[in-house]
C-alpha cells in the first residue's frame, strides 16, 4: 500500500471553527467557557410537555457580530432549504475554519489536495422527523427532492467541498458520540499518509427535536432532575447527576500537512500527535463496566504519540453526566495514569455545552487546543460533590492556570466505539 | 397578465430565489434561472400545490419555461 521507505508526515492545526451553545467563534466561545458561564437553557423550538427533559443546550440564533448563529450569513437562503439544521451548523464552522486559516486556494493542484471530512452521529433528523409526517399522512408525494440530500451525513463534507472547490478526500465518519474524534483523527491520518496536504474536519449535530430528545428519554440517557434549573442540569462526577443534557452544533478544524503550513507562513495552533481507537464488544449502549474499551483507547493514543502518561497535563473527558458512565472513564483514567494522576487535570466541558452527540469531540478539539494555547484547565461546572474520590483534579466549577503542553481528548459512543486523540504544543 | 402566470411567476422567484425581473415568460429555469433538476422537480411540486393540479412526471419533464408552466396550468385548470 505504501512505498518503501514512506514515512508518517506531521500534522498540525491551522483553523478552528466553532458554532455552539455558548455561541460562535473559537475565542469567544472559550472566554464564556473558562469563564464558568452555561449554554444550557430551557428547550424553545417546539412543545416539551410529554417529554420528560426539558433542557438542551441550543445555538443561540441572532448575527454573527454578536456572537450568534444566523444561517443566511453563511448559506444562501435558497440553498438552506437543501440542508438540514446539521448541515447548515457545519457548513457554518468550516467556514468559520477556513477563513481563520486562511487556506482558500484557487489553483487546481492545492484544491486537489485538500479535503473535507466532517461527520455526525445522526444526521438530518429533524428533516427526517417532518418528512416522516408526509408519509404518516398519506401524502408520499409532496416528500421534496431535497429530502435524502438534505438528511446524509456525508452531505456536510460534500456542501463544504462545493462552496470551496476541495476535490480532495471527501468522506465521513458516523460513530455516533465519538464522530468528533474519529473524524478528526481519520483526516489527520490522510494526511500522515499523502492522501491530502489539507483536511477540513469535525463533527455537526442537530438532533434537538421531538424525534432526538423523546428517543433519547425513552433510552433513559437524558437529565430530567434539572428542568427548573438548566444550568445545573451537566454535572459530570457530581453525585446529583442524572444523565447527559443534548446539545448541538458543530466543530470544525483545519489539519495541514506541517511543513506545508511553514510554507505557506499559516498561524500553527498545536499538532495533532496522537489518535487511538477501540471498540468494548460489550453492549448497545452501556460502556464495558471495566472501563476497558477507553483504557484502550486512551493507551492506543498515547502509543501512536509516543507521549508517556506522565506528559499529559490535561484531559479534556468524555464526561457526559450519566450515572454509569462518568466514574467508568475516571476509572480507566486512573488506571492508566498511575502515579501520574495526582498531577493531572481533568474536566468534562459538557457541564457547560451539553452534550453535543457526533459533534461533542469536534468542539472539545478546539477547547483541548484552546487549553494549550492558553495554559487554562476549563471548569466542570456543577461538580459540588464528586461521586467518589479521585486523585486527579477535575477542575470542579472554576477554571485553572497550569502550564499545559499535551492534552488527550476523549469521545465514546453508543455500540461501544471509543476514540481519544491527543493534542501537542509546537 | 394572467392571474396563473401572475402566480406562477412569485413561486418560481421564491423558490429559485432570483430577481423578479428575470421571470420572463421565456425564462428557462435550468439555462436562465440557475436551477438544476433537483430545484425543478420541487418547483413541479410547488406549482402542483398552490393550483391544486396534478402534474403527471412525463408533463413535468417537458415544463422547462415559465411560459410551459403557465399554459400547462391554464390548459388543465379549463379542462
């Protein structure tokens, strides 16, 4: 596959894009972050009376000046109805990516060289959800012809190489919660391996609707004890917690080859070192009780770094605030750490986004790379009594200065899919 | 103009989102409105809706203008 001799090329970060509950722009997003301020609120698009949860963390809708998400700053108002609410928040944060980096090229060989891998966990399900309707009501017919275009996943990578003429690998990953990972860590990787110089990649999610929230419920992931009280709702390790809150949006990251990114005089936000993958072989929805798959992800990681345990300062977790799940990756965290646990810190920033589902590991890229390049821990808001005791601080409510050089991310999801991908200062 | 082609005509500028001005009777909608075949078949959708006719796929493939839209509604909404 690989001629002799071909040896793995460094990647790095050129562009960051972001549109989230706390609102849109990698800066300003990080600010409201380490400030301990919540993007959870009351659910607003549609009636929430026989659903149990009833907070969500939303992106909140207003110009781009103010920090805000207005979909016709970025979309033609006649191309919007031809994607989903996924796609346009992706199409968003690349563009948001793209223009931070810079890379625009208008030569064909540098367009051939660069390409587009974003994922989601669900896709178009709120375009699914009102479809669904047209069926349910005997009108097949009026299905529009932009219904299963607007739905793929892959269509988010195939708007994005539209609109900028990338003709290099266009693909997605769809694992469900770690879609942000596996995403960003299969582009780095086409990168490593030649078959692009330039990867814009991350994750999009917009399953906030009837469909996403009551199936969600009815598989009992979701916080229900905090509907009076949003902000409270993500408590990752807190002994209150009660399940995750859902959020969305989308995280987009620029990858670039590093000696192309010298080249061409591009700002280098931190290199994407490390990227390990596992699968728990265990069950549907519930992590492997022995923290196995996560461990293994982590310690996969770890060795395509070749960073030691030790080198890791922080630890941007998983930490969705479900009863089973938070002390299983603290476990595993613990496991592989050692010793070196007592000088590491760990924080779940789902506490203040929610649980963005396939784009959770695309914006938590962007906060792992924010903590390096401000030497900042970012808080686990809601920790006020961690469920049990851990050597490894978990940054509970305030954000912390330390000096920060590696960070490991972690996503897992649903069929036990696990991936982690670490992050080094250049 | 008709109270069709008077219809017809706001459908189209808001569906393709072009300027009224362009909406000529002997516009096409592929060479001179900037639609592809996805955007036509929902504007066939679209027009099926808001005259209540129905619009048979083989009637449909030969509506390329707006002026082929308008005398194919007048022509069913007289029958």
């Amino acid at each position: 596959m690989f001629a002799q001799g071909f040896a793995p090329r460094r990647v790095v970060v050129t562009g960051m894009g972001i549109v989230s509950p706390l609102g849109v722009g990698a800066d300003h997003v990080w600010g409201r972050l380490v400030a301990g301020e919540s993007g959870i609120s009351a659910i607003q698009g549609f009636d929430v009376k026989d659903l149990p949860a009833k907070v969500a963390g939303q992106v909140p809708a207003g110009s781009r000046a103010d920090n805000r998400f207005d979909p016709s700053e970025y979309i033609p108002v006649k191309e919007q109805k031809k994607m989903d609410r996924f796609i346009q928040l992706a199409y968003a944060a690349a563009v948001e990516a793209v223009q931070d980096s810079g890379w625009e090229p208008e030569d064909e060989p540098s367009r051939e060289r660069t390409g587009v891998m974003i994922g989601s966990g669900i896709g178009g399900l709120e375009t699914i959800q009102e479809t669904a309707k047209l069926v349910a009501e005997g009108r097949t017919r009026r299905i529009s012809p932009f219904f299963i275009p607007a739905s793929l996943v892959n269509l988010a990578s195939g708007h994005v190489s539209i609109r900028y003429g990338f003709k290099g690998p266009n693909h997605s990953a769809v694992t469900a919660c770690a879609t942000g990972v596996h995403a960003i860590g299969d582009a780095a990787r086409l990168i490593a391996l030649d078959d692009a110089d330039v990867m814009v990649a991350g994750g999009a999610e917009a399953a906030i609707c009837e469909l996403g929230i009551g199936g969600f419920c009815a598989a009992r992931a979701l916080s229900t004890a905090f509907n009076d009280t949003p902000a409270k709702a993500s408590r990752p390790w807190d002994k209150d917690r009660d399940g995750f809150v859902m959020g969305e949006g989308s995280g987009v990251l620029v990858l670039e080859e590093y000696e192309h990114a010298k080249a061409r005089g591009a700002k280098i936000y931190a290199e994407v070192v490390g990227y390990g993958m596992s699968g728990d072989a265990y069950h549907i929805t519930s992590p492997s009780e022995t923290g196995d798959g996560a461990f293994r992800s982590m310690r996969n990681a770890l060795r395509s770094a070749g960073v030691a345990p030790s080198e890791v300062q922080y630890v941007n977790a998983h930490g969705t605030s479900t009863q089973v799940g938070d002390n299983i990756e603290l476990s595993a965290v613990e496991r592989l750490w050692a010793e070196a646990g007592n000088k590491l810190a760990m924080s779940s920033t789902k506490s203040a986004t929610g649980h963005l589902l396939g784009a959770a590991g695309a914006i938590e890229a962007i906060f792992s790379i924010q903590a390096i390049r401000t030497n900042t821990a970012p808080p686990t808001l809601n920790l006020e009594e961690p469920s049990r005791e851990t050597v490894i601080d978990l940054v509970a409510k305030e954000a912390q200065s330390r000096k920060i050089d590696v960070v490991l991310s972690n996503s897992f999801g649903f069929g036990g899919t696990n991936a982690s991908v670490v992050f080094k200062r250049v | 103009m008709s109270e069709v082609a008077d219809k017809v005509k706001k459908i189209v500028v808001e569906h393709l989102g072009v300027e009224e001005s362009k909406v000529t009777e002997t516009a096409s909608f592929i060479d001179d409105l900037g639609a592809d075949s996805l955007d036509t078949v929902e504007l066939v959708m679209a027009f099926e809706e808001a005259f209540g006719v129905e619009i048979p796929d083989d009637a449909a493939e030969k509506i390329g203008t707006v002026k082929d839209a308008i005398d194919f509604i007048e022509k069913q909404k007289a029958a």
